[in-house]
C-alpha cells in the first residue's frame, strides 16, 4: 500500500491522527479515530520529531545524536517503529522535504 520508507521519505501523523499528553493517564498517547495509543517513552521521542517536515534521516541524525546511540541501530529502530505505525495507518510517507533533495 504504501512505498517503503526512505531516509529522504518525509513522515507525517496521518488525518484524525494526534499525538497529545493524556494529564489524567499522566502520559503521551497517539489519538486516532476510535483508537488510543499508548507509545513506551521512546516511541514519543519518534513521535515528537514526526512533524510532516523533517525527513526520516534528519530525524534518526537528531535522535542518535540526542541520546548518543549509534546511528545505524537508531535508523533501524526508528524505521521498525515507524513502519508498524505506518501499517496501522497512523503514519504516513510523503516525498522528500519542501527544499528538495
């Protein structure tokens, strides 16, 4: 359905998608229609930076950079989690940035 995901791919929440802090769960959950999710605290850190504008590279270069992780186990992480998002219609792929390649 959806093309695989490419470092220059731009992901993006899909429509009727949020990512919000529940104040009464105490903690973030991805709303979508009829659905809640609860992502672990590192699965916010991905979401916090899917923004419909960074490409997926710049986001595992800030992330690896962050949390001072090698970048190959961050690129592999970060495409496993967000492909299971992107299979359950959470997440979206669009081309490269606005700037071009």
């Amino acid at each position: 359905m959806s093309a695989p995901l490419s470092a220059g791919g731009v992901p993006r929440l899909a429509r009727g998608v949020r990512l919000r802090h529940d104040e009464a769960r105490g903690q973030w959950v991805l709303l979508a229609p009829e659905r809640v999710f609860q992502p672990d605290p590192v699965g916010v850190e991905i979401l916090r930076k899917v923004d419909g504008v960074r490409p997926l590279s710049l986001i595992v270069d800030e992330l690896a950079s962050a949390f001072s992780v090698d970048r190959a186990r961050v690129a592999a992480d970060v495409g496993a989690f967000l492909a299971g998002l992107v299979e359950k219609g959470l997440i979206e792929f669009g081309g490269s940035g606005e700037a071009g390649p």
